[in-house]
C-alpha cells in the first residue's frame, strides 16, 4: 500500500461513501464533538488567533530554513551515536530500513502510528520480506487485522464501530466476549502486550523533531509509542522532512497547538521523547538508532505556491470541520492523507493522474483554512490546482474549457452580457413551471436532480433600474 | 453618499426584486445610489473553476465599470469577497494593479456597508416574524462580515429570531461545485434544509442568493414550506 488505497473511480467511491450509513453518522458525531471540544480549548487557551499567527510565524520559518534545520538535525543525531538516512523516495527509505531489520536477523518489528510509514507503505514492504509488523495504536492495529487503509490522519479506524471491531477481533484473534469497549480494550491489551515483548526491532512515526538536540518528540494518548521505543535494541524513526522544529520552545508552542486542534486536550497522555542511542555513560535507549528523513516528494513543494502545505503538523483540524469529508469519509479521497490537507497535499505528492478530481471535491467553503492552527491557506490552494489542472495539466473536461470561453466572452462585453439577461427567462421557458424548474436541461440537470432551480426574474434588474430612471428615479 | 450599486449577475437575472430592494434601502438611509450598467460578472465562476485567464476578462471588466464611483456596494458577500481578491490576481501586473485595489478598496457588502460606513443599525423595517439566519462562508470567512446581518436584523421589533444549529457549515452550494459533485452538494443541502427545519423558523434569511437559491431550491423540492428570503426582503419591508 503506498498513498493511494484503492483504485475505482472519483464518483463511485463518493457513492459508496454516501451509502455508507454508519460511517457517515461515526463521522458526523466525531466531528461534532471536535467541534466544540476544539472551540472549548482555544476559548480557555484564550488569543487563539495569536497562537495561530505564531504557529504559522514558526511554521514558515522553518520550511524556509529547511536546509539549516535538517543539517542541524543530522549532525546532533549522529553526535548521539545515531545513523541518519536521507531518503529521496519512498524506495529507497523502505530498503534502507529493510536492511536494519536484515542486519539484526530480525523477524518481529512493533511500530507506533505513523502516517509517513503508511506513505511510504512501509509495512507492506517489510511483510513482503518476511517479517512480521506489529502496530502498537489500537486504531492502527485493528485496521491492520482487518487489512483495511486509515480513514482519518489521527483517528484512523474511525469509519468502525465497535460491532466491526468485535467481529474482527473474534474472526482473527479467536476473541468470544461481548462489543463492550472496555472488553474490547483488555482483550487487546492483551493480545498486543505479548507482541511487544518478543519484538525484535521499533520504528516510530515522528511529531516534531528538534534540530538543536536532535531529539524525536511523539504524541499519544495510549502510550504505545513507548512500546517501541522501550523494549528493543533496534530503533528506528522515519520522518517526513518538514516534520522538524528548531527548538524546544518552538516545540512546546506547536505541540499545544496540535493537541488542542486533534483531540481537543490541552496535552495528550503522553509526550515521548528520545535523542540518538545509547551512549556509554547513559542507562536507557536503543543499542542502535535509525533516523530516516524522507523526502518522496517534498522538496519539490519547495519553493512553489503549496510551500505552506508542508506546514502541516498533521493535527486533522480541517478533516474535523469539513462538510465534504462528513458525507463522503476517508477512503473516498482514495489517499492515506484524507480530507483538505489530502487534497492540497495528495496531488502534490503523487502527481495529478490519478488525482484529478480531488481538488474539486469542495465547495471552497473555507471552513478548513479557519481552522488550521497554523493557518495554511487550504482553499485558496485548491483553486490554485484546479487553476493547474486547467492550465498546465490540460484535464478539464472540454465540454467545461467551451463553456468558460463563454463565460469570459460574455462577462466582458456588456452587451452580450445584457441580451443574456433579456433571454434568459425565454429561454428556459420550455422548463419552467410556476417560476421554477424541476427538470433543467444540460448541466442544470445535475442540479435539478436534487433541487428546484429558480426562473429568471420577469423583468432583470437592470431593466426594471433603466426604467426607473426614466421615470425620474427614487419615489 | 454616493454609492454605486454592484447588483451580482445572480440578482440581476434571477432576483430583480434583492436589487430593488437594496436601491430602496441605500435611499431610504440617505444614499445617492447610481448603476453603471457595465456591470457583469465578478468572475468568480471561472476563477473558482481554475479559469483564471477567463476570470480575469470578466474583472477587467469590472474594474473598468466603477473606476468612477466612490463606494460600490452589493447585495452578497460572496461576490464582494471575489472583487476584494482583485489586488491578489492582478499583483504585478502595471496596467491593472493599482486599479484592482481601488475598487477592491471601496467596496462593501450590503450590511457591512450600512453598519460600518453609513453607521446605522435601524433601516426602518417593520418585518414581523420567527426567522433563522445562515451566515453564508464567503460572507463570514472570505469577507470577514459576522455580525452586521445579525445586528440590522435583531433590532427589528417583530422578528423572533433563532439561531441555527450548526450555522456556519455549508449549504453546497460552492458555485460550480454545485453541479460538478452535485452528490455530495446534495448531501450537504440535505443537512442544511434539516436543520433549518429543526429550528421551526418561517423564514430562512441570507445575505447571498447563491447559498439561498440552493437551500430554497431544496426546501422547495422536499415540499417544506419555509420562505426562503434574502436579508434585503426583510430591511426592506416597511408597512
């Protein structure tokens, strides 16, 4: 698996996710309480646009200075004992780690949630070779039982409710207890606490990575991130390259940020943190450290009109909100990156091929750029692709490239503009009934499928102005 | 005041009757209202679309229209939001830059123009009734106008106002969105015709024909009998 999840077409997975009545309610209700959850923390935070301003401000200085940033990185990780992996693509990471696991003769790799690792489809890579990958996020593991792609950046099985789990766990792990939460919880506590402790080598995701120590930070609100980082000799982090801040201060700010903007908490349960291998005079810590930066596209967003897109800390702060994703869910948006930021980001990593319609699957309502805590502006940089679809990629429909000609022709010459506004109401008049049209012929027809369509007015405005002044203006 | 009325190509063809109410509004509160008839679109379909070569014919063309007026003021936010982007899309470009911020410069939503310009809260309607209000997205997050509808209308003696439940989601509507993924924009104005139904109000009031043409149109489809209103309606009626 790598960014795509699924091959069918735009339209029929937008159905599919339609007709998918419990997905559609899980989602509505989770976004309802993020909603005000999210609401909530930033009223007690207080400034929230303020803090927004500044994660942006710390955001865009570090992409800026990615180089320096990166540079810094690599060098205090190798300072600490750690090896440092500048991957170009999504390749050349999967091999390098495939030879860490080869080297250790490992056969068991546990792994904490990381989106950049289903990116890169790391562990479909690794189970190819023969070993066996574990996810420590409950989430991520019940998917992985089910062989089934995140719907959600952070809440990746949201599309699932207890039932499917239960059934999953009982088709696969032989579980017979009932679809209590709590049941569900301890079997697989269990379950997943046997896997930890005979695994051979731990790879991480990566929250923020802090250049001036060379230090990984992770949030979870299970603590299985430890799992990983803990139990094993081996350990492994993979990275996308932005995903990088310059200090500790820079990191507190943007960690309260992306708390409070994914799971409405002022902190989560847990922040880990680690820094390089072990080193003599310490106790703790892998025997051996990997830390993989991996590119796969970002450095080409470098320097474009998207630079802002690799600001993203990934918080789901614009899924939360958007109506779109409400009705259609993850998978429709066919990328392990859903949503908003998916559709700005996807197409951009992945290129437009296969990712045409993504940038049109919103109504530019703007509720994804309000709520970015680092206020990347997602909208506008849809219609930038579609602007790039249009004009570089030449994918618009011809049918639509006709119809804009038109629109330009008409909407610049008043004359032709004003003969529109005379025929109008003629002719659509073969459709029209009692002022409205159920029926609409041509394009209104998707509209009309739905929803009524008003007639044009019987006399348009300009008309009804010019004669007003004829007859002397105001009354 | 002189005030130069941009009336949106939507009102022009389709609801004469917001732009004669904003021309009786703009007088009734002292305004010397005029409309340059070369007037068209703001070009938002195109430029939404990803048609900005198109989109900027239609601006020029704007630009051109009200090069002389002093203030240019229109019945939707979403369309005074497109004029206020001008300056953005014509950046270095000499022969219109300066022009583009001009107009964007001067020009105003209807309700942001009378609270905030003309400074006046009490346009002497005498509307009565129960009425929910939906805060159209480009008015609210392109615009940055929240609270001057909900001020013209509160003060009204005989409206009953009720907030609506979940207000600032869209409605679907989105332009050509509308038509394009006309699956999921049904979905969306599904949700929305449920939860003006929710509030039980008797009109439904917006401030961009765009957004209303679409919850009425549905409302009207599923045999719901909320009026489906433009903001103007409501200032305007004076018995």
């Amino acid at each position: 698996m790598s960014i795509q999840i699924n091959e069918s077409p735009f339209q029929e997975r937008v159905q599919k996710g339609i007709e998918n009545d419990f997905m559609r309610q899980a989602v509505s209700s989770a976004q309802g309480r993020f909603r005000t959850g999210k609401l909530t923390q930033a009223e007690e935070l207080g400034n929230w646009e303020d803090w927004r301003q500044l994660g942006e401000e710390i955001r865009k200085h570090t992409v800026e200075n990615l180089d320096y940033y990166l540079q810094q990185l690599s060098d205090q990780v190798s300072r600490r004992g750690g090896n440092v992996f500048f991957a170009s693509t999504a390749e050349e990471a999967t091999e390098y780690i495939q030879n860490v696991i080869k080297n250790k003769e490992a056969k068991k790799v546990v792994k904490s949630k990381s989106m950049v690792t289903e990116e890169i489809g790391l562990n479909h890579a690794l189970e190819l070779g023969g070993v066996e990958v574990v996810e420590s996020d409950l989430g991520e593991w019940i998917l992985q039982l089910d062989d089934d792609p995140p719907s959600h950046i952070v809440t990746p099985a949201l599309h699932k409710n207890k039932e499917q789990i239960r059934e999953t766990f009982a088709e696969k792990r032989g579980y017979t207890n009932s679809d209590k939460p709590e049941e569900l919880a301890s079997f697989s506590r269990d379950q997943l606490r046997k896997e930890f402790l005979s695994a051979d080598v731990g790879i991480t995701g990566c929250n923020f990575a802090i250049a001036e120590s060379g230090t990984i930070t992770l949030v979870t609100n299970e603590g299985n991130a430890e799992m990983a980082t803990t139990l094993t000799d081996t350990l492994v982090t993979v990275m996308g390259m932005e995903r990088i801040v310059p200090t500790w201060e820079e990191m507190e700010i943007l960690v309260g940020l992306l708390t409070r903007s994914a799971v409405c908490q002022k902190l989560t349960s847990y922040i880990t943190a680690y820094t390089g291998s072990r080193l003599e005079d310490e106790i703790d810590g892998p025997d051996d450290y990997h830390l993989v930066i991996v590119d796969n596209g970002r450095s080409k967003i470098l320097g474009t009109e998207f630079q802002a897109a690799l600001h993203c800390i990934r918080c789901a702060a614009c899924i939360n909100v958007c109506p779109v994703y409400r009705h259609i869910g993850g998978h429709a948006h066919n990328s392990i990156y859903p949503g908003p930021i998916g559709a700005v980001l996807t197409p951009l990593l992945d290129g437009y091929q296969d990712h045409t319609e993504l940038p049109y699957a919103s109504s530019l309502c703007g509720a994804c750029t309000e709520a970015c805590p680092v206020k990347i502006p997602l909208h506008d940089m849809l219609i930038k692709h579609r602007q790039i679809i249009v004009e570089k990629e030449n994918k618009a429909p011809t049918a639509e490239k006709m119809m804009m000609k038109g629109f330009a022709k008409w909407s610049s010459s008043p004359a032709a503009y004003i003969l529109s506004t005379k025929m109008a109401r003629l002719a659509l008049k073969a459709w029209t009934k009692d002022d409205t049209i159920e029926n609409g012929p041509g394009p209104l027809k998707n509209w009309t499928n739905s929803r009524n369509f008003p007639a044009p007015s019987k006399q348009s405005f300009r008309a009804w102005y010019k004669e007003r002044e004829k007859s002397g203006g105001a009354s | 005041m002189k005030v130069s009325l941009f009336i949106t190509c939507l009102c022009d063809i389709f609801s004469a009757n917001v732009g004669k109410d904003t021309v009786e509004i703009l007088e009734r509160v002292g305004c010397n209202v005029d409309f340059p008839e070369l007037q068209t679109c703001c070009g938002q379909p195109a430029y939404n679309s990803g048609y900005v070569k198109e989109a900027k014919q239609s601006m020029k063309q704007m630009i051109r229209a009200f090069k002389d007026s002093d203030y240019v003021v229109g019945p939707s936010g979403s369309c005074v939001g497109m004029l206020k982007e001008y300056p953005n899309l014509f950046k270095g470009d000499k022969e219109w830059e300066e022009d583009a911020k001009e107009l964007a410069d001067k020009s105003y939503e209807l309700t942001q123009f009378l609270v905030d310009v003309v400074g006046i809260v009490d346009v002497g309607s005498t509307f009565n009734g129960r009425i929910t209000y939906h805060p159209s997205c480009h008015m609210t997050r392109i615009l940055g106008v929240n609270d001057a509808p909900i001020l013209l209308l509160k003060q009204i003696e005989g409206i009953e106002f009720i907030e609506l439940p979940v207000k600032e989601d869209c409605c679907g509507f989105g332009g050509t969105f509308s038509v394009k993924n006309a699956a999921i924009s049904e979905e969306m104005v599904k949700e929305k015709s449920q939860h003006v139904t929710e509030t039980k109000a008797e009109y439904l009031v917006g401030g961009d024909m765009g957004c209303l043409m679409n919850i009425g149109g549905r409302m009207q489809r599923e045999g719901k009998k909320v009026e489906v209103v433009h903001i103007t309606e409501i200032l305007n009626t004076t018995d």
